[in-house]
C-alpha cells in the first residue's frame, strides 16, 4: 500500500518511527514533512497528505499532531477525503469497516507510539463493510445534496 504521512511540530517525533513502522510492513511511504520540529501549522501538512489521497496518488494518509483532532479536521475539507481523529483499535477498526476512512488522524501526544502502531495495523488492514454502511458513505461524499440544504422550517429558527 502506498501511504502518505505528515504531521505538525507536536507530532514530529512519532512521524519518522511511524513511517519506518510502515515501511517495515511492506508499505511505501511518501513523506509530506515537515523535515524538523520547530514550531508549525498542521492544516499545512495535512492538506498535503489529503490532497494525495484525494487525487489518488496514495491509498491512505497518517497524520500526526498533539491530539490528531485539527490535522485530522483539516484534511476531512478535502473533497473525496474521510479523516478522522482515531486514539484507539477499536475506533480504527470501525472507522474502517462502518465509514471507509481514507485518511487517520493520530495523536503524538496523548497516544504512545506503540498504541500508534496498533492503531494504524488495524486502520490498515480493516476493510469496509459495505453493506447498510454504502448508502452512508456515499451521502458523507455528496458534494451537493439539496436535502441537507438550509434550516428545515420546523426547527422555527
């Protein structure tokens, strides 16, 4: 599989043991940066990362900032990307079998690098359900869908 990583300074020092991990397992890994930990912005890196995986270029994206919230909430802007912030196995595997994500956002802060790997072992090799999950997925990616348009006039606001 062809994955790409990224982070922000926070989760700089999980990246390159993360990617190594990777690349250990048989994967190629397409590094975003940044290339050292001073101080930077994560939806930099991970809009690179999403945009790869968007356009096709990756299978996946890893990114890595403190909590993985931000990066993670970055990424998800990019059309035809499904990023979410994953702290546990358990949440890795249903991301993967219930909402087909694309792109992990992990946190270098909060999750211990061995937790990481586990996490992104399960993200990986997890395949989506289909099923029930297909008509939900697909209406995650609708760019436009006239249904969720507006405020629905019985909220009275």
């Amino acid at each position: 599989m062809r994955i790409a990583i990224g982070s922000d300074h926070a989760g700089f020092l999980q990246k390159a043991p993360l990617a190594e991990y990777l690349r250990s397992q048989g994967h190629e890994v397409v590094d975003c940066g940044p290339a050292t930990d001073d101080r930077c912005d994560y939806p930099d890196f991970g809009d690179k990362v999403a945009r790869l995986v968007a356009a096709g270029k990756v299978d996946r994206g890893v990114l890595i900032c403190g909590t993985g919230l931000g990066i993670a909430m970055t990424a998800d802007k990019v059309p035809g990307v499904r990023a979410v912030p994953i702290q546990t196995v358990e949440f890795a595997r249903l991301c993967r079998e219930h909402n087909n994500a694309n792109v992990i956002g992990l946190s270098g802060r909060f999750v211990s690098l061995m937790d990481n790997e586990a996490i992104l072992d399960t993200f990986l090799t997890t395949e989506f359900a289909g099923g029930r999950h297909t008509g939900r997925v697909e209406k995650i990616m609708r760019e436009d869908d006239p249904s969720f348009a507006g405020v629905p006039e019985d909220f009275g606001l």
